[in-house]
C-alpha cells in the first residue's frame, strides 16, 4: 500500500531528529575531556639545585603518572612583596629555572606536578640559596663623574642582565624625577645625562629589573662642563690624496645640512681597494668634543648596504699633513653601530628603526685632545663590501 507524501514527510522528519539526537550524544560524549579525574598525581623527587645570580635552576625526577602535563614552581621573589611568582616545565623535561630574586639569600621554592586535568600534586619544599642578582652587582659598580652637560655613569655588567639605570635630578619644586634611562644588556659601558647648566647639580642614580627589584640608589653633586652644538656653517669638506672620493652626486658637505633624509655622503664601491677607507673635513673651530650623533642612510637602508658598521675617529689641531699621511693625527676613539634588536641582516624591529632614526650618539673620552680637523677611516660596513654612506653628523663640545 502506497504511503501518502504527508506521511512520508513526517517520517522523514522523524528520522532526521533521531539521527540529529544520535548524532548529539555521540558528539557530546566525544567533547568529554579525557582522562578527566580527581586523582592527584604523584610529587617530583631527587630534586638538587644549581644556584646563580639572581636566581636557581633546580632538577627532579618526575612522578611516573601517564597523564602528567607539567611542572610548576611557586616562589616570592622578596621580603616586601609576598606576591606568587611562577615558573613553569613541561614533562618532557627534569628542570626548570627560578629567577628574579631581589638579593642574595635563602628562599623556598614549592614544586608542584600538574595532571592533565589540572589536578596538582602535594608541594615539595625546595631550598635555594641565590647569589646577588645583577640589580645589586651592577649597583655596586657604578661610577659617576662630571660630563658634558651633566652626570656621567658608567657600570659594569658581567652576567649581560637586561636593566634600566635610571638618572633622577631635582625638578624647579626639588623633587627628584627620572632625567635619563639607559636599558641596557651590554657587558659594561658608560652614558651621560645631558643637558644641564655649568651650575652644582645634586644626580642621584639607581637600577631595575623587568621584575621591578631597585637597588639603592647613589648620590653624588657635580658643576657639569661646558657643552654646545657646533656650528655646522662653519665646516668645510677637506681633501687630502688618500682620501676616498664621493660619487653619484653625493657629497660630504650633505652631511652637515641639517637634513637627515638623502642625500648625504656616499663614496665608490671599489673592487682593486681593500678596506679600511677614509675621509677628512674641518669643523672650522677648534673644541673638545664631547659627542657625536651620526645618521645612517635612511628607509630600507637601516643595518644595510653601505651604512658603516665599524669606524675610527681621528682628530687634529691643526692642519694635518698635505700627504695624507696620519702622521699629526691622534686616535680620538674606535665607533661600532648597534642593532639593539640583535636581529639578522635585513630584519629590523621597531625599536630598531627608531633607534636609528633618532640618530645614533658616540661619546668622546674625556682624555680626548682639542680638535679641529676629523678624519673618519670606516673598517667595516652593514654588507661587508668596500664603501660608505651616511646622511647626516653632529657634533657637540666646548669650543670656549
């Protein structure tokens, strides 16, 4: 007997809801999370413990349970904040490392083994002893010193620890505030706070950590040199025969312009010449010079092509010897460029970019003689090939 089309149409509803409820439970019943339990795993056992500055690495054996998913420390990083600190391994590993303590000490490190459905085991109380971390024994290094226009600081940093070594001076109310921070990984170095009269000037410095530890902080009042920008009107291109010429229309006194952007002082790629090359120019007064701020060429060109990489800075009094010799000439200081980033060739972050844009700034010595003329020899560019190019150069120092 044939079936009318109102029945098959509610048959066919009927099997498409039951299939739609199978359908349902199956899927309900798949998205279950697995393994899921109450159970807590097994703890870490055979735990020892490698101390460093700052902070520990510590090695266990792991609890032999199939669903582990990983290990967790818990740790207070102070004595004035008893705020949790967290680091965390997965179980394909038998270490993890604590670290961000604020001095040298005894702390406890509490290790948890965590299951697959979060279930955490009972702590094992580790004891950890770290060494002074990098905030104090960088502290404990600084040197502060009169500069131009200011205080300068240099410090020694061993472990290469990311810090900020912050520079506070009293503001027109005499309250201290930030005047100059320096975020550093380097080994060592030194840096100014400029800006300041030749009048006594109270400086006080301290460092921080990305986990916000502070060492003390050190005092120390200086009469701050004397310092200007020099006049670049008065500099002139000097050509001495060993000097390198410029080519494709770009010429060194573009590089006193004022003016950043191309063009700027380019010289020829020379295949029968090896490295290094040089050129000279006037600065049309004579001064100690405190700084220099050079300007790569710009754009795609940053960390690039011919952008110098390394270069020495001589200097003369007076006028250098028409051979082109160095003989006369006195070694002012050795100039490396700095990628902060430290990424490959060709990749550049943002900060990158705008550290570059702004310039990048050189500190004479303060031994440094009184000069006139500058002669820069280039001993290596961002390619590794034999010329030079940059935009823009200037200068500070005392021309009293």
């Amino acid at each position: 007997m044939l079936l009318s089309m109102k029945k098959i149409k509610i048959l066919f509803s009927l099997v498409w809801v039951s299939a739609w409820f199978c359908s349902c439970a199956d899927t309900d019943e798949i998205r279950k999370p697995l393994g899921a339990d109450a159970t807590k795993p097994g703890v870490v056992t055979n735990t020892s413990v490698v101390n460093f500055a700052g902070g520990a690495t510590i090695s266990y054996s792991l609890p032999a349970d199939e669903d582990l998913q990983y290990v967790v420390a818990e740790y207070v990083i102070n004595s004035t904040s008893k705020q949790l600190s967290e680091a965390k391994a997965s179980h394909y590993t038998n270490k993890l490392t604590v670290e961000g303590f604020s001095a040298a000490g005894d702390y406890e490190v509490k290790l948890y083994a965590v299951d697959k459905s979060d279930n955490k085991s009972e702590p094992v109380i580790v004891k950890i002893a770290p060494q002074a971390p990098p905030v104090q024994t960088v502290f404990n290094s600084l040197q502060l010193g009169v500069d131009f226009g200011g205080l300068n600081v240099a410090f020694n940093n061993p472990s290469e620890a990311k810090l900020a070594i912050v520079v506070i001076t009293p503001d027109n109310n005499g309250d201290f505030i930030p005047t100059e921070t320096l975020y550093t990984q380097m080994k060592g170095g030194s840096f100014a706070a400029r800006g300041f009269d030749t009048l006594s000037r109270k400086f006080g410095v301290y460092v921080r950590d990305r986990w916000n530890n502070y060492s003390d902080t050190v005092f120390k009042e200086v009469k701050p040199f004397f310092e200007k920008k020099l006049d670049k009107t008065k500099f002139r291109e000097y050509v001495l025969p060993t000097d390198e010429e410029s080519g494709y229309g770009w010429r060194i006194p573009f590089v006193w312009d004022d003016l950043t952007n191309e063009p700027g002082f380019h010289t020829i790629p020379l295949s029968d010449r090896d490295m290094p090359i040089h050129f000279t120019f006037d600065l049309g007064t004579v001064a100690k010079l405190s700084r220099f701020r050079l300007w790569q060429r710009q754009g795609d060109w940053f960390y690039k092509h011919g952008n110098p990489r390394k270069w020495t800075m001589w200097g003369s009094e007076k006028a250098p010897n028409p051979d082109g010799s160095f003989n006369g000439w006195t070694k002012l200081m050795d100039c490396e460029s700095i990628k902060p980033s430290g990424s490959p060739y060709g990749v550049n972050t943002g900060e990158d970019i705008a550290y570059m844009s702004a310039g990048e700034e050189f500190v004479f010595p303060l031994s440094a003689p009184k000069v006139r003329y500058i002669r820069m020899q280039i001993h290596q560019n961002w390619s590794d090939t034999k010329f030079v190019h940059f935009t823009e150069i200037t200068f500070w120092g005392d021309t009293k």
